[in-house]
C-alpha cells in the first residue's frame, strides 16, 4: 500500500488514468502533465468545492436516475432530436425525481 501511495507512483498513476492523485504532495510531480491537459487542471481546482454524496437511503436509486438522465441527454445516438431547450426541462424532472425519492 505504502508503494501505491507514493507521490512518484501517485504522478505515473494520474498520467496513465488521466484520475486525480490521492495526496496533495503528487501535485508537484505533475506541472508538466498539468500544462498539458488544461481541462483536468481545471478540474483539480473544483476539487475541494466536492461534496460527500448524501447518506440517504435513497441514494442508491436517486445515483441511478442521474446517471441514466445524464447519459440520455449526451447520447446523441438514441436522442438525435435533442435540442438545448429540452435540457433544462430535462433537468428539471431529475430534480422533480430526486425530491420524490427522498421523501
């Protein structure tokens, strides 16, 4: 375990994965990844804005319905008629759905 959680072994991991490090200190093996792949580097940023996910018992289906609604307003495949107008009403039954299940 000690291996895998070193900072240099951390730096080939998020190089290989595009993943986050697990330790902080693995930042500094990764400036030059970093210069190279600006969307994770923004994407590090929001890291500490992160939430635990709720500790709701109606997490396990409220994870599902998300996962399901995101994938159907990105799959171009199934939805080709999508339009940007119907996302934010598309949204809008998630959010609907999500209070239902926590209730």
């Amino acid at each position: 375990m000690r291996w895998m959680l070193s900072a240099e072994n951390q730096a080939r991991w998020v190089q290989s994965t595009g993943l986050f490090p697990l330790r902080a200190s693995t930042m500094e093996l990764l400036a030059d990844y970093s210069a190279s792949h600006r969307q994770w580097t923004e994407a590090v940023k929001l890291l500490p804005h992160g939430e635990d996910t709720p500790q709701l018992s109606s997490w396990r289906l409220v994870r599902v319905m998300l996962g399901d609604g995101f994938r159907d307003m990105f799959d171009t495949i199934r939805h080709p008629d999508l339009t940007e107008g119907q996302v934010p009403l598309i949204l809008k039954q998630m959010d609907d759905t999500v209070a239902d299940l926590n209730q």
